[in-house]
C-alpha cells in the first residue's frame, strides 16, 4: 500500500444498533474502491471485515476491523465496529482513534436504540459525524420517517444532503437537496442528471428546508438572512458546511443501498471533503520527563510517538498490536519505548491491516492507523515514543464486565491449557475477566452478557481446542450469631503413653464487627489453663471460623472470650487445647441464634425516563431496596441495594425490559441477615458440607 501524509487520511468509525447494515456499508465502499471485484455479503460469510470464524457462523460482528479504502490521493481509514452491546469494548477501542464517525441506520428499522448509543459515543468523544441510511431499495424504508425521527431528537443540526428516487418499486436515483437537482444511476455506474420528479418535490421541500435551518443555525448573519426570506448561494451552503461538520454543529444526513452499492461514491465524496484530517484534530500527552503537556496534534515535525488501541492474537496470524500514530512518521525497524513497562520495542515491518490481511508499508505518518507484529510487552492502551522524548497518552476508558459465570474445565488436566489460552483473549478483550474465587473455591470469567461469555467459550473450543462448562456462580454467604452463650468443651483422649487433654470454658456473642471473622479475648485466673496454651486456643478458633457450624460458610462478626478450663501436666497439649476450642466454638455458636448472611450489592442502573416503572417492579420482585433516584438528560439513574443471589440472569432482564437501552453496574456494600426461605435453602443444600468438615 502506498504511504499517505497527515492531511491525505481519514479515520472514520462506523457506530450504530446490531444489523443495521454497517459491515455491508464497509463492504460496498470497499468494492467501489476496487479492493474487491465482488461484494461479499454477511450471509455469505465472506466479507472483508467479518473474516473471524465466529462472526461468518453467527452472521454478526465481534471484532472491530480496519478497513484502509484508497480513494483518489487520499485514504479512509474505516473501523467497521459491532453492533451488539456485548462487544461494546471494541467499539470504545475503535472511537478512541477515530477522527469522526457514520452512524448507519437502517432505512426499514429506522432509530433504535443503538442509534442513540452511537449518538452518546460521538457526543462524549466530540467527533463530527454523518448519519448514512442504508436499504433504500427495500420497499417499506422510509428516509422521510428517519429524517423527521432525527430532528425531533437532535434538532435543526440535522442536515438531509439526498432524497431517493423510486420508479415501480425500484431504487432508481436521488435528488441531490444542495443542488435540488435529479440523478438517476445507469448501467455504465455513473449518474444521469434530470429534473427532479414532481411526486419528488414535496419532499424536496421539506428536506430543503431542514437543510437551510440546518446552515443558518451556523451564524447570526445566516440567521438574520434566513429569516429575511433570502436564499444562501450554492458556495455558501458548502462552505457553511465544511467548517460546520467538523465542529459537530451541522449533521448531514445521507442515504443508499449497500447491497446495490449505490450512494456509496456520494458518501465517499463527502468524507474526504467534509470530514477533518487528523492534523485538524488535537491529540495531547504527558510527556514523562519534564511532566508536561505534550502537544502531539498529529504533527508529522515532532518526536514519533503511537498509541496502541488494540491487539489481534490468533493461533495462525500471531499477535498484532495496532496503533495510531499521534506524531512523527514512523518507518521499519524503528525502535520505540514503552513507558508503561519501562521497555524498549523494535517495531520491525510497519503493516496496515485489512480485515485479517496484513500489508507491509515502508512508513506511517502522523494521524495514520496500521499495525506492529510481535511486541514483546506492549498492550492495548499502551503509549509508544521515543526514550529522548517520553510520551504517554490517556488510556481508553473501556466498560467494566459485570456479568459472570462460573466455568470449569470438561476434561480434567486442562486447566492449565484453559488458563494459559484464557490469558491469551484477556489481551485481546478488555472487557473480559478472569477471577479465581478461591474462598468459594470457583473461578468466574467476568463479560459484558451472556453472548459474550458463550463466544468466549466457543473460541477456547474452536481456537485453542480447550472446552469448558459454564455456570451458575456460587454466592458467598456467611455466619453469625445473634446472642450469647456460655460453653465448656472437654476433650480428652486415651490411647496409649500420653493421652491428649484440653479443657475450656469459653463465651460466644456478636462482636459488632461485620468485617473481621473475630475477636478474641481471655480472663482466666488462677492459671486454670496455662498462658502457653492461649494461642493454640486462639488458633483453633482462627480455623473453626474458616467454615462455620451452619452451612459451611466462613464465620464473621464473633466474639470469643476464654475465661476457665483446666489442664493436665502431662497430657496437655497445644493440639488438645486446639481440638477444644474448636469444638467449643461449634457448639457456642448453635447455641448462640446463629443466622446465615448474604451479600449485598449496591447497583446503579441507567434506564431511559420510559422504562422507569419496569425497572422499579422488577428490582421489587429481586428484593431490591430503592435508595435514590436522579434524572438527567432523559435518563432515570436508579440507586438500589439488592442481594448478590438476585443478581444472576439481571443482566439480560434488563435488556429485555429497555430494548437493550438500560445499562448497570454494582459493588459490594455489606452482609444483611438473609430470609428464612433462603437461608433454610442454603443450609439445605450445604449439609453434605458439615459432614465432610466433621470427618
């Protein structure tokens, strides 16, 4: 591929809702660019950005892809980003690099919910954006209907550029509204211009007039003319529109058929004119040294330095860390530094990707998007520079996984295999974790939903032949107790030589402490048991309280207080003394209301103001406590506490509930004293448990 400079590059990220059409959008613009001499489809399974083995199998995106599309003298950088909320990752991943964004609609949904994500994304990263909406040669798609949707949730900013024109049912042409002129697609893939229909003209109207508010709103001198019933010229509306765009003011609306590629030459056209090169964008670091502000701004004159956005590891390509280049040029076997692991990187042969494909360029300039094989220690979020010039850049803010399922390995002895192969999507997927739980003795994989974590064990089976079950995860109950009791424990043991003799009398209550396992205290006189004998009593505590008389759960919040016993001078022991304790402690702690504990989460859910009501009955039917609510924005944040046991499938409820538009987080807050029914439950189902401990 060839090099491009800084003001001859576009990086463009595709957002919008799962199935909208934007893996088939990158695809026709690909075609019409001549990467391809025939347009794969999603069905199909052969497009250029879907290339992995679970994408063409589900007929969905999981992975962001780049895309480079040469166009005339300058190059589109396309990042084809998923869909679906579970890979929501890689889209944060792919937005941090991108210099503006499509948000793709599909003409016959029409706005969904992924549509407003995409809208929050570009609001939150400021970047300029287009809107493209796709099937127009689909009968029942109405780019009326979505134009009037998007003004009625954007306002006047939304800017229609084309109108379709249908003859029988067919998508035959458009109507360009900057030049209210005609154009009708011949067989050659060129247009024909004609005078636009009179059915047309109507809705030319309309569209016209959107786009003229859509240009005064830019200055008062545009609002004062508008208003004064005068006509901006042609020059005018394009040059209002170039400086517009770029600074989010105006969004221009476009449209098409990626099946039928057309509308796609128009879209091309528009983003290299209307959408920014990276030099037009501010980029800033700090520079480690002299911790200041380093003023990268894509500036081909200053010290490299990168920014690894993503990393690509497969069994069969190997790893690939891709990367934006904030300043300089970097060129083959430079050598870089990793501030971050203090490390230095030899980049070898610079790449640019295309879908699974690497191609090998000579440099790349600031601004630009490509790819380093084989980097040791550098890992998505990191910073490249160089060691005369430290830079490091603001890491990606990537969501946190909530979700979790417990897994264990088909075939024993592969747990290694699965731990090591595990690791491996860990550095692709940031969104994933892998925690080992090993007080309830589990180890959860943590994920943005269930598809996510179900996929992720399709690619250990498929990829690095390794199968695990997942399920439900165990919930880490405790023990307590209520009142106090009074106990004496003799254990005494003949057997031969010397026996074993421990004896105490000790008192179990609350000790008000929820956050340590116990306390523990003497007052014995009279030295009924010796002083030497006080922490192997302390230490049969210590282990009695690992797994309680109730339902073998750790023991929290008890106080033990020895206050008598006696001893033996022979046989005596520290193990005897251990031995009573302990068994003290189980019977103490039977007799002192002992109760079961469960956790509890204080959860933070966002849902639109509609859904609100759905929200709050269902937290209800979770025994969720409502603590707060905040509305912002359109939006209700929902504050409530609600047990970890309620948890468990919350996240696709939810889904459910908001059409996919609610989002939650959680963290511990404390133990609460759980229900009859559930703790009966528990204790049930925890009996084969006591026995174990007994033996």
């Amino acid at each position: 591929m060839n090099v491009y400079t800084t003001d001859k590059i576009r990086n463009v990220v595709l957002l919008g809702h799962g199935g909208c059409g934007k893996t088939s959008l990158a695809e026709a613009m690909a075609y019409l660019a001549g990467l391809t001499n025939r347009m794969g489809t999603v069905t199909d399974g052969n497009t250029i950005s879907d290339y992995d083995k679970e994408e063409t199998k589900r007929q969905f995106s999981i992975h962001t892809s780049v895309i480079p599309i040469p166009w005339d003298d300058v190059k589109v950088n396309i990042l084809d980003t998923p869909g679906l909320f579970d890979f929501v990752g890689e889209v944060e991943e792919a937005v941090s690099v991108a210099d503006a964004a499509i948000i793709v609609v599909s003409g016959k949904a029409g706005i969904e919910t992924g549509t407003r994500r995409a809208w929050e994304i570009c609001e939150k990263y400021k970047l300029p954006r287009m809107i493209f909406v796709t099937e127009m040669d689909v009968d029942n798609a109405s780019f009326r209907q979505v134009v009037e949707d998007l003004q009625e949730l954007y306002g006047k900013k939304i800017a229609p550029f084309h109108l379709p024109i249908r003859e029988n049912g067919q998508f035959v042409g458009y109507v360009n509204v900057v030049q209210q002129k005609a154009k009708r697609w011949n067989d050659k893939g060129t247009v024909d211009k004609f005078d636009v229909p009179e059915y047309s003209q109507e809705n030319l109207g309309i569209c016209r007039e959107a786009l003229m508010e859509a240009v005064a709103e830019t200055s008062e001198e545009f609002m004062d003319r508008y208003f004064g019933g005068e006509e901006f010229s042609e020059d005018e509306i394009r040059q209002a529109l170039r400086v517009n765009v770029i600074d989010g003011s105006i969004v221009p609306v476009l449209m098409g058929s990626n099946v039928m590629a057309r509308g796609m030459f128009t879209l091309m056209v528009d983003i290299v004119k209307y959408f920014p090169s990276p030099d037009k964008r501010e980029c800033a670091g700090i520079n480690t040294t002299t911790n200041e502000v380093y003023q990268a701004n894509y500036d081909f004159s200053k010290p490299k330095s990168a920014y690894v956005f993503k990393t690509i590891v497969d069994p069969y390509i190997g790893k690939y860390s891709l990367i934006k280049v904030n300043s300089g040029v970097l060129k083959t076997d430079d050598v870089l530094f990793n501030y971050h692991k203090d490390c230095d990187e030899r980049t070898g042969h610079l790449y640019v990707m295309r879908g699974n494909k690497a191609e090998e360029v000579a440099e790349l300039h600031a601004g630009d998007i490509g790819a380093l094989a084989k980097l040791t220690k550098t890992v998505t979020t990191d910073s490249l520079s160089t060691r005369s010039n430290p830079v490091t850049y603001i890491r990606a803010n990537i969501s946190k996984p909530y979700v979790s399922m417990r897994y264990t390995a088909k075939t024993k002895g592969d747990e290694d295999k699965i731990s090591q192969a595990i690791q491996k999507l860990l550095m692709e997927d940031l969104t994933l974790n892998y925690v080992n739980d090993s007080e309830n003795r589990q180890t959860l994989l943590y994920g943005m939903g269930d598809q996510h974590l179900e996929i992720v064990q399709s690619v250990l089976a498929d990829k690095y032949k390794v199968e695990i079950e997942l399920k439900r995860p165990k919930v880490a109950f405790r023990e307590t107790l209520r009142k106090k009791s009074d106990v004496e424990y003799k254990y005494k043991k003949q057997s031969g030589g010397h026996g074993q003799y421990g004896h105490v009398k000790m008192t179990f209550e609350p000790s008000g402490d929820l956050d340590t396992p116990y306390v523990f205290d003497q007052c014995v006189v009279g030295g009924a048991v010796p002083k030497n004998f006080f922490p192997a009593v302390e230490k049969g505590i210590a282990e009695a309280v690992k797994s309680g008389p109730l339902a073998a759960y750790p023991v929290i919040g008890v106080k033990a207080v020895l206050y008598d016993g006696s001893y033996h001078p022979v046989d005596s022991s520290e193990m005897a003394f251990k031995v009573a304790a302990a068994q003290a402690f189980k019977k103490g702690f039977l007799e002192a209301s002992p109760v079961l504990l469960e956790p509890i989460a204080t959860l933070k859910v966002t849902v639109p103001d509609a859904y609100t009501g759905d929200v709050m009955g269902d937290l209800n039917k979770r025994r969720g406590r409502v603590m707060n609510m905040n509305a912002e924005n359109g939006y209700q944040e929902i504050t409530a506490d609600i047990p970890y046991l309620e948890l468990y499938g919350y996240n696709t409820q939810l889904r459910s509930m908001t059409s996919g538009s609610g989002n939650f987080s959680y963290e511990f807050a404390r133990y609460e004293q759980a229900p009859d029914d559930v703790a009966e439950r528990e204790i049930k189902e925890r009996a084969s448990k006591l026995v174990d401990i007994e033996e």
